[in-house]
C-alpha cells in the first residue's frame, strides 16, 4: 500500500511541486498553532478536521483548487476570530492561491 501511494505521488508531480511542500508546511503549522492555543475553541474539532482533510488531498496528487478554496473556507470559519492564528491562516490561504489565483467576476 504504502509503495502504491508513493508511486502514486511520484505519476502525479507531487513529490517535485514546490507548492505542495509549501501549503503541506502551512498547514502543518497552523495545525500546530491550534493544538497549543489555551482556552475553549468551539469549531477546534472542524478545524482540525478540515486541516487533516486538505493535508491529505495535497499529498495524494495536485488537488481541485475549488476543493481548496472550500476547504479554506471551513477552515476560516473555524478559527477566524483567533487573532493569534492569523498569521498561520494567511500562510495557507497563500498556499491555496499558488494552486490557482481567484476565479474573475464580471
């Protein structure tokens, strides 16, 4: 299983791309982050969840940015309000844009 996966990845370009290594990395932190943040966050779980979910999708092959995007969402949503997980949101917002920029509205 685990040599399949790697092959896998491998067919796919996800071993060499600079931006999953980037987002895998913001992700990793804000995961981070979150794990250590004192007090009660209510959405920590989704949170937490979704971080797992859209670390999964980057390292078994270039993902949907849609995918992404709503995965960002969720995310946000959770953990908005936090100021201290600012910075740590951004990086993976940041990751996410590297995969594609904003669809145009017009």
């Amino acid at each position: 299983m685990v040599e399949q996966l790697q092959s896998d990845r491998r067919m796919t370009g996800v071993e060499g791309d600079p931006r999953v290594h980037e987002l895998r990395g913001a992700v990793a932190r804000l995961r981070r982050q979150l794990a250590v943040l004192p007090g009660d966050l209510m959405d920590r779980a989704a949170a937490d969840d979704e971080l797992a979910a859209l670390d999964a999708m980057v390292s078994h092959g270039l993902p949907e940015v849609p995918r992404l995007r709503r995965s960002l969402l969720l995310i946000a949503g959770a953990v908005g309000s936090v100021s201290a997980l600012s910075p740590a949101l951004t990086e993976v917002r940041e990751g996410i844009d590297r995969f594609g920029g904003l669809p145009r509205t017009g």
